[in-house]
C-alpha cells in the first residue's frame, strides 16, 4: 500500500525511491531488485522507504498512478476520434516503463487500471447497456493484447497501422 503522503519532504521521498527502481529496471530485473538495493539506489534509509510503501510493488503503483493521472488530464483535450491512437502515443512516449513492466511479467497491473480508461473512450455500438458493456470489454481486452505484442516487438510498427488494425476488426471508421 501506498502511504498517501501530503509532506512535501514525503513526496519528494516517494519519487526518489520510483526514479531508483527505474535506474534499477535499466539494469538487471525486477525480481532480482531488493528493498535495500532500492534504498541505496535512492539513497535514503529503509525506514523512510517503509515509512511511505510496504512492498516494491507498492512503487510500481505509484508509478502508475502518475502516469494515470497524466494520461487522464491529456485525453480531456483529445478529440474522441483520436483516443484509440493517443492510447498508443502514451505507451510510446514512456516505452522504457511499460517495456520495463512488460519484460518483467508485470504488465498486467498497467493493463488493468489502463483498461478502464480505454473503456471509457469507446464509441457507443448499442442501445443496450448489456451489450455495450460486453462489446467495450471485448475491444478493450484486444487493445491491450495488441499494446502488449507491440511492446514486445519493441513498439516498431506505426501507431496510424495500430490504429487501423483495431478499427478494421471492430468495423468503426
């Protein structure tokens, strides 16, 4: 758990800690990356680390909440027909985390907080709100595996061929 901190001292701790297990991910994997490895890292004491997380993935959370909280104030200014490809710009303009998270089996935790996102920027297929559900879900499930080859082939195909692959097999224009 994430200890919310409003000290401006706290903060700054917390995001130290997340620049260190970036650092860390540049060089050897995640599961080889201790507490006291990241403490050194970031050079501060175990205790102010476990003062503001309890676990390394509590820092990964953190990670992610940001890039949420990012991600979320752009799609305000982002026309609705442009989502889907925005989706893609954001992953590629922070490929070394989503990478990062991908290469070391964690990906999943950006997927499902991504997914919501994702779901609420799609277009309305039906009347029914059962359906509507399910078809959002279903896209959304696709869009993400398609994120995750794209990382895994180092996110070289072109987000405009992205883009058209999911639009033809969903049939939108």
């Amino acid at each position: 758990m994430i200890r919310q901190q409003h000290n401006k001292t706290a903060v700054q701790s917390q995001h130290m800690i997340a620049d260190a297990l970036m650092a860390l991910l540049r060089r050897k994997p995640y599961t080889t990356i201790t507490v006291s490895q990241l403490c050194r890292e970031a050079a501060i004491g175990r205790k102010t680390f476990y003062r503001n997380f309890d676990t390394r993935e509590d820092v990964i959370d953190l990670i992610l909440s940001d890039m949420l909280e990012v991600y979320r104030r752009r799609l305000q200014e982002i026309p609705s027909d442009e989502r889907l490809s925005f989706y893609f710009t954001f992953i590629k303009e922070n490929a070394e985390f989503f990478t990062a998270l991908y290469h070391n089996g964690l990906i999943e935790t950006a997927n499902r907080k991504f997914s919501v996102l994702i779901a609420e920027t799609m277009p309305v297929w039906s009347c029914d709100p059962i359906e509507q559900e399910y078809r959002s879900r279903f896209v959304c499930a696709g869009v993400v595996a398609i994120a995750e080859a794209w990382m895994q082939f180092d996110c070289r195909d072109s987000i405009d061929q992205l883009v058209g692959f999911i639009r033809n097999a969903i049939g939108y224009r």
